[in-house]
C-alpha cells in the first residue's frame, strides 16, 4: 500500500515529513472505496466488535477506516458481503455491498493509477531530500567567497555554491528563477547543470554585460 511504500524509501523522506504526506494523499486518493465500507457499516449500526466475532480477526480495522486502509482479499470480501447481508435481512434494509470484489479491484487499480500520478507529480515539486555517501548534503555548507576582480559585483556568490545549492533543490530540467541577476552566477549555474532560468535586473548595463558572457561561454541565449 501507498504508506508502506512510502516508508520503505528511507528515513530521510520520513524525517522531513514524506511518510505524513503519503498517508494524507493515500486517504484522498482512496477516499471513493474507504467510503463505500464506512458508509455500509454506519447504515447498518454495525459495531466493530461484531465484525470481529464473525470474521475472527482484527483486520476488519484496515477495512473501514481511513487510517492505514486496505482493501479485503476475494473471499474476506466476500465473508463480509454474507455478514452484512444476513444484517441487512435482519433489519429489512438493501443489502449494502453491491459490488463485487472484481469491480472493487477494477475501481482499486484506477485509483492505484491516479496515485502514481500524484505521487510523481508531487515529487517532482518537493524533491524529497535523501543524503548518501555521494551526496552528503549537511545543515552547514562550507564555501569560500568569490575574489576580488575588476567588474566584480559587490554580492557576487561562488558558482561552486550556487551549483550545490541547484544540485541540492531541483532536478534537471527544472526551472531556476533569481530575481536579483547580479552579476548572473546563479543563471550560468543552473544552465550549466542543465536547467531553465529566469532572472531580473533593474540594471540595464549588467543585463547587457551577462547576455554578451552567456553568450561568449556558448551557453544559453538570455532575453531582455
């Protein structure tokens, strides 16, 4: 299930909030079915207690609750579905589960479908932070500052910084907005690892004299 999954993909994503997330996501996206157990459980004023003596077992609490829920096999499904009709009878109400399990499984995958999507929509936005050997991305980042040079703007970042930072918080293809260019280390930086950038310069000059670098570096055009 989607919270399980989730987990296994480690404890940084868990730490900074990931696992949260995907419980939060799980009980929109199956919201559809969860509803359908819930809301035939409520019409019958069926207890949870009776549910356990007569499936004998507790998994009856993953099947009509938004928390952790999952999905019954065929024949517990179907266990439930002679359950609530003999209640159903008892009370001269209409059946409540209608459905077959093959319908609940179709209903199940669609839903299985739109949650990939979001999933992957919503890490492409929020890039879930994972350190490793290889990316070892700390709270203190360590960089000296970009010497003196003629023309050197008074807020001038070093590109191995800024590229770390790029690094660190987007994917390639990703856009990088600066809307302070200066002296344009951060747009050099992001077409350099292969993302989009937009940035903002009141000053005219400086424009003109990163437009004419980007293009003497054979990077990207830039435009007014």
């Amino acid at each position: 299930m989607f919270t399980e999954q989730c987990s296994a993909e480690g404890t940084a994503k868990s730490n900074t909030g990931y696992a949260v997330k995907c419980a939060e996501l799980k009980s929109e996206v199956f919201a559809p079915l969860i509803d359908y157990f819930i809301t035939a459980k409520n019409q019958l004023n069926i207890t949870g207690k009776e549910i356990e003596q007569y499936m004998g077992s507790y998994m009856y609490q993953h099947w009509f609750s938004y928390s952790q829920w999952q999905l019954p096999n065929k024949s517990q499904y179907e266990q439930l579905q002679q359950f609530f009709s003999q209640k159903a009878a008892e009370k001269r109400l209409v059946p409540c589960f209608y459905k077959s399990h093959n319908e609940l499984q179709r209903d199940y995958g669609e839903l299985m479908k739109n949650y990939d999507e979001l999933k992957r929509q919503y890490e492409n936005l929020r890039r879930p932070f994972s350190v490793t050997k290889d990316v070892p991305y700390t709270d203190v980042w360590n960089f000296p500052p970009a010497l003196y040079y003629p023309g050197k703007h008074p807020c001038e970042k070093q590109s191995a910084l800024l590229e770390h930072i790029i690094n660190a918080s987007s994917k390639s293809g990703h856009t990088v907005a600066d809307f302070f260019m200066g002296s344009s280390s951060t747009v050099k930086a992001a077409i350099k690892l292969g993302r989009q950038a937009i940035s903002v310069e009141l000053e005219t000059d400086r424009f003109w004299q990163t437009k004419k670098e980007i293009e003497i570096e054979n990077l990207s055009p830039l435009k007014r």
